[in-house]
C-alpha cells in the first residue's frame, strides 16, 4: 500500500510461492511476498446513462483473497474467501472462474451520476498459509443492474469433489443460442449468448474446445444469469490459427450445452 501504479485488470499483486519445506531462497521469496499481501485498486468512473435512476451493484467476477469495497467513502461490502471451497489461482482464471463472486448493492444515496471513487482492497494475510499467495482481481469489475435474489440463490458452488458444475435438474429450464462472428482485429471473435428459453439461464460459462493448446483468452468468460429475449456478449482472443473443429461451448446450470464453430 506504500506504493501505487497504474494497472489493468486481472492484476496480481504477488507471485511468491508457498512450499512444504522451504529452501532460503524460499524464505526470502515469502519475506519479500509478506510485505505485499495486501492491495487496494482505485477506480473513478461516471454512471452511465442507460444506468442511471436504476438500482445498481458492484460486481466482482472473481476475487483472489478477502475483500473490502468502499464507494465514495462509504463501505458497501466485504467478503472473506474460503481456503476449504474455492481454489486460488491455479489456471487461467478467465478460463476458470471458480474464484468467489461478490455482488455488493450500491445503496441510491451513495452513488452519483459522475466523479464516482471506488476502492477495493484485497488481502491475502489470512490465506497466505492455504494459497500460493496470487491474490487480486482476477477478471474486470462491474456496474450494472443489480442481480436477482433468486438467481444468486441457484448458483450453484464449486467444490473439488463435485466438479464444477452442479446443474439443476428440476424447475424451467433455459435455452441458449450460441453465435461466433469475426471481429475487426485479427484473432479476434464476438461470442453472443443469447436466452431464447422461459427462465433465466443461471450461471452461464463460456469454454473453447478443440483448439489444440492454442493460447485463448475471453474478456467475459462468465455470466451469472441471462434473462429470457436477451443476450450477453463476449469477446474472445485466440493467439495463432487454432483446429478447423475449434469450437465454442457454453455451459449453463438449468439448461444444454450448446457449441459453435469458430467462422
């Protein structure tokens, strides 16, 4: 926290590794790490119009350590990971979103339609014993409509045991249409997701199979629902000429699979 500089997200604030048994240069990695476990990002932002006048939440995809989120001097949420339930970094986080998400309501008194200050602070002092101390935002933070209770209760966890997904074999179901469309840029792809079932689809998470170890990235792997007669949209990256059978998958707990080749 002595110090500052700017970044982009995901950002990690620490590298150091724990191990069993330590060598010396172990103990100075971790001496060294000890004095970083802690980081506060700093957002300014304006509300948008279309979001103004409505009731709103800060979003955090996928958090690495316990958090604090302040905005504009007043503290609206925190969370504490669970070491037991949620893996710290050990893949491509927006690949794998299995990080705890926080969904803190922007109380209307506090929120202004500009020269917003958002403050969020990470920590992974208590978890610095249970992780490999890669702690920070590890997708980008949100302003949006606030989520519904009901589809925040039908998220499923996560757990080692169970894999990662749990669905959900009772009540409606939702349908997913999935569409890949070449963007602008080389190597780029515009994913669109849209819910043409009755029901939300809950917990939607995007995936690239067949691309025979070509390095890929999304800019929104996942999303926590889509209301029915709408649509979330992704961007997704590939670096090199993937498989001609590459394909893009979207899973969802209360509904099929869906797939679509890259075009």
């Amino acid at each position: 926290l002595g110090r500052s500089r700017e970044v982009s997200l995901p950002n990690y604030f620490t590298l150091a590794e724990i191990v069993d048994e330590p060598t010396e240069h172990d103990k100075q990695q971790k001496r060294a790490a000890g004095e970083e476990l802690t980081a506060e990002y700093v957002i300014g932002f304006d509300v948008p119009e279309h979001l103004r006048g409505r009731e709103l939440e800060i979003h955090l995809p996928a958090v690495s350590g316990d958090d604090v989120v302040v905005l504009n001097g007043v503290e609206i949420g925190r969370g504490e990971m669970d070491p037991a339930q949620h893996w710290n970094y050990e893949a491509d986080p927006l690949r794998w979103p299995y990080l705890p998400a926080r969904y803190y309501a922007i109380p209307a008194d506090v929120l202004r339609d500009a020269g917003n200050e958002l403050r969020i602070r990470v920590s992974g002092e208590r978890l610095a014993e249970h992780t490999d101390k890669r702690f920070g935002l590890t997708r980008p933070v949100a302003l949006r409509p606030r989520t519904p209770e009901a589809v925040r209760r039908r998220v499923a966890a996560y757990d080692r045991e169970m894999g990662f997904f749990r669905p959900v074999t009772e009540g409606p179901k939702a349908n997913l249409r999935l569409t890949v469309d070449s963007a602008e840029e080389a190597g780029g792809y515009r994913v669109t997701v849209e819910n043409t079932g009755p029901a939300p689809a809950v917990f939607v998470v995007l995936d690239l199979e067949g691309e025979a170890g070509v390095p890929f990235r999304f800019d929104e792997g996942a999303f926590a629902g889509i209301p029915p007669g709408e649509a979330e949209v992704a961007r997704l990256a590939v670096e090199g000429t993937p498989p001609p059978e590459t394909t893009v998958v979207a899973r969802l707990l209360n509904g099929e699979t869906v797939a679509a080749k890259l075009s």
